[in-house]
C-alpha cells in the first residue's frame, strides 16, 4: 500500500458539489446546536428573524447576520459569565483550553475550546501539515514559548499525532535555539515569518549558515509574510528550506493552508469551513478570479462556535484544479490584505502589507523596516525606516529606486530614513512595523 | 476508497463509541477518575473520526 499524500483521501477529493452539498448539511447541523445552545446566537438569530429551519440552501445563509470581533469584544466586556460572556456555547465543565486573540486589533478575545474542539484544532492542523509533507520521521522544532496563543499549541500536538517528534524550543534565546536546532538536526521549523527572518540575522551574527542546517520545510502562522513572494523567498533562501503558509485565525480556527504543488496558493479546508469569499460592497459571493472579503464558519466547532466571523482578510477565490488532486478551493497568492489595516493616507487607501513587499525584493536592505505615518501641520506624512544590509552604503540611485517603488506601489510619496543593520526593533510572534501616530494626536 | 470501504470503517467506529461509553458509564459506577477521563479523551477522538468517515458516508448515502 503506498503512502497517501491526503489526510483523508475522501474529504479531500470530493467532487465540488459534493463539497457544496456536505458544507450545507454541516452548517444546518451547527445551526441547529447553536441555537439550542447558545445564548448569543439564539438571541441574534431571532433579533435577525431567522429560524435554523429557514437556512435550506448555501444562498439562504446569508441572511444570517455576520459577527464582528468588536461585537465579541463587547460581549466579553460585560462581567456576566466571565471570562467568555454568553459566547459560551458549553456547559464550564466542559471547557478544556483557555487562548486569547493577540489583541493587535484592539481587546483580546477569549476562546474556550472543548476537549472535542481541541481535537478538532490538532486535525485541521495534521491536515495541512500532511499536505505539506510533515511526516513520522520528521523531527520539528518550534522555536517559542507558545502563551495564551493558540497557534502553536496546536502545531504541537498535530505534529504529534501525525508521528514527528516535537521540540518545544520556548525558554531559549534566539542563540540557543539555533544551537539546539543545529544539534538536534531538526528537519521543520514551524513559526512566524518575522522571527524565521530573525533567526537567519542571528545566525549570520553568529557565523552559521542556515542553508547548512537539516531543515527542509518550515511553516508560518500569525502573519501573511510567507504568502509575500519577496518574504517567502528570502525565507527559503535563508533556510534552504521549503516555506508554506498557514491561514488561521483564533475564532476562525486553522483554515487554510498552502499544498507541495502550489505553495503560494492557500487551499481553504472545506470539509471543516464554509468560508465565503464576498464582494465587500454588495455582500454577494465573488466569482473565481474575483477578490473578495473572507466571512468565515467552522462547522464543527462546540464551545465557542462562530456563524458566519468576517476576518477582515481579502483574498483572492479560485475554484480552479489544483495539480495536487485536492478539490478544495485556493485563494490564489494566499491573503492579500487585511481590511483593518487598510488606512487612507492623504485621501489615498494605504496597505502597509504593500511595503513589506518593496523592502525585501530590495537585496541591499536588511528584514526589519518600520512605517510611520504623522500629521505634519495639515498634511499626513508617511516615513518608511529601512535598514541597510552590512557594508552597503546609501547611494542617490538607491534611494531613488525605493522611493519609486513605493510610489508605483502605494500611490503615495515615501519620506527615507535608511539606517545601520540592528538599529529598528526585532519581534518574537507577531511584528507591529506599521505606526500610525495621527490617531494619537 | 469506495462507499463499501468508509461503511466498514463506519461500522468499526460505531463499536468503539458504544464500547466507549459504556467503559465511561462502568468508569463512574465504579468511581476510577482514569478509567472515565481516559474513556473521554477517546470519544473526543471518536468525533473526528466521526468527521472524517461518519459525515462524508452520509453524504455518499443519500
């Protein structure tokens, strides 16, 4: 018997309408528990009109209304029911796991999983690091202490029970885990693009060589910088590694992921989501090849479940085969942008994402950069900080050519600050490189 | 994998939720903590098989 380079081969290759019909019979089934069990959604669902038995068709379901994370944040502000509020869909004695959302976006949101949730958790997990050839004899290293944050947690125990061995590598410093990662020959690193950029700085510092060490794969999470053609290639050129994307969110869970044939695409888990891909004007569903916003439903989770969560990512949806047989559709170029990062910069709509991919196609800058947007008199000012790799010195042509680039980019005129390699802060988890000074003024 | 194989698979899953409860209903008549909490981290197990073979059966079933 050979080898299957599915999880499940069945969920996996079904046929697109039999993925269609299946999302629908799951959702029905999560409506109906959600309404019996859950304070809040019965309470939004009959606020909306909306009784589970109405929701017949894919169509149907966007009458239910979506749910914000500011919505939650309140919810869980109230001290009723504390910590999760009337999110809480369980009875406590059945809540297994605590994590909370990084809060970059304002206040923490906090997730209870169940024992069953926490499984589910580890298999949308196994499925995309199967995808990504994770296997028994793999050894992976995870270079942090993982916290109230869920990601890593379950990278742990998929990688566990898809049968590699797992080093916790949380409680060193950046020196000490390149050591250990050097001594024990790990073959995979899971972790965020930033601290994947860092480690390679480090190491450099130190005098190794990345490229030299065993690991042929590495996955991201926390941020989109693996899905930036620019980052991902100096990740990859780092680490002489294979570098995938992950897409998850906490309240959304581990929902999409990047396949061995296409691994700048994220194929969305269908089998366990309904992720609708909507035209953010009209609310109607995008058709392949069209961008839209991501409103996410994990169909199978229990304790702290989510109808229809909007992530406030952008991607764009293709139901086109992928070479890897999944059926599953791709978000072509992973997520593109998040909506709450979009900000209006002299009247122009401004994605800090946009320079992230200007810096590091740019061989003399190091990884780090900041962007600084400040009121100066009645003009907004933008400011990219960029450090200049060792022993490159600033020329006219440069700057220039950054400066045009930003501007072809963004649509925006950049002021330039270059500065040494180490002088701009470094990040563990996830990086805050966008500072937008006016909303303090 | 034909709809005959995920029945078989079914089939097996269903004895082992069965067996599963009963070992937890046994568990708390008798009072062993880890006979109980050991029985539940199985069935948390037997729901996602239930996800990957019970669900997509009943589709193929229809």
């Amino acid at each position: 018997m050979t080898e299957s380079l599915y999880w499940n081969p069945v969920l996996e290759s079904l046929s697109r309408a039999d993925l269609k019909k299946l999302q629908l019979a799951k959702f029905k089934r999560q409506l109906h528990r959600m309404y019996e069990q859950s304070a809040f959604y019965r309470e939004k669902l009959d606020q909306a009109g909306v009784h589970p038995d109405q929701i017949q068709t894919l169509a149907d379901i966007r009458r239910i209304p979506v749910t914000t994370k500011e919505e939650l944040q309140q919810l869980q502000s109230n001290s009723e029911n504390f910590p999760y509020g009337p999110c809480l869909a369980v009875p406590t004695d059945r809540v297994a796991t605590y994590h909370q959302t990084s809060g970059t976006t304002g206040k923490p949101i906090r997730q209870a999983d169940s024992r069953e949730d926490w499984e589910w958790w580890i298999e949308c997990w196994a499925t995309f690091l199967w995808a990504q050839g994770f296997r028994p004899n793999d050894r992976v290293f995870i270079p942090f202490s993982y916290g109230v944050f869920v990601a890593f947690w379950a990278g742990h125990y998929a990688c566990e029970k898809i049968g590699c061995e797992v080093v916790a590598g949380g409680g060193l410093s950046t020196q000490d885990r390149l050591l250990k990662l050097q001594e024990l020959e790990a073959t995979a690193v899971l972790c965020t693009p930033t601290y994947g950029l860092h480690m390679a700085e480090v190491a450099e510092d130190m005098g190794l060589k990345l490229a030299d060490f065993n690991v042929n794969k590495m996955v991201c999470a926390g941020e989109p910088g693996a899905s930036i053609p620019a980052t991902k290639n100096r990740l990859e050129n780092y680490w002489g590694a294979k570098v995938f994307d992950h897409a998850g969110a906490t309240e959304g869970g581990a929902w999409g992921f990047g396949c061995l044939k296409e691994p700048s695409d994220l194929h969305i888990n269908e089998a366990f989501f309904l992720v609708e891909i909507l035209d953010p004007d009209t609310g109607e569903p995008v058709d392949s090849g069209e961008e839209g916003e991501l409103i996410i439903t994990p169909l199978d989770r229990q304790a702290q479940p989510y109808l229809r969560f909007t992530l406030k990512d952008m991607a764009l949806f293709s139901d086109e085969p992928c070479e890897c047989g999944r059926t599953f559709a791709r978000l072509k170029g992973g997520v593109l942008g998040r909506r709450d990062d979009l900000t209006k910069v002299r009247g122009v709509l401004f994605s800090p994402t946009s320079v992230e991919a200007v810096v590091r196609a740019v061989d003399q800058l190091g990884d780090e950069f900041q962007v600084v947007v400040e009121k100066k008199g009645v003009l907004d000012e933008i400011t990219l900080k960029a450090e200049l790799k060792e022993n490159i010195q600033i020329t006219p042509e440069l700057e220039t050519h950054l400066l045009q680039e930003l501007r072809l980019t963004s649509g925006l005129r950049f002021n330039l600050e270059l500065v040494p390699l180490g002088t701009l802060p470094r990040f563990e988890v996830k990086a805050k490189r966008f500072q937008d000074l006016r909303t303090h003024a | 994998m034909n709809r005959n194989d995920l029945k078989a698979l079914d089939q097996e899953l269903m004895e082992i939720r069965e067996a599963t409860e009963r070992l937890k209903s046994l568990a708390i008549e008798h009072g062993m903590p880890a006979a109980e909490k050991n029985a539940e981290r199985i069935m948390a197990c037997v729901e996602m098989l239930s996800l990957h073979i019970s669900d997509p059966l009943k589709l193929i079933e229809e």
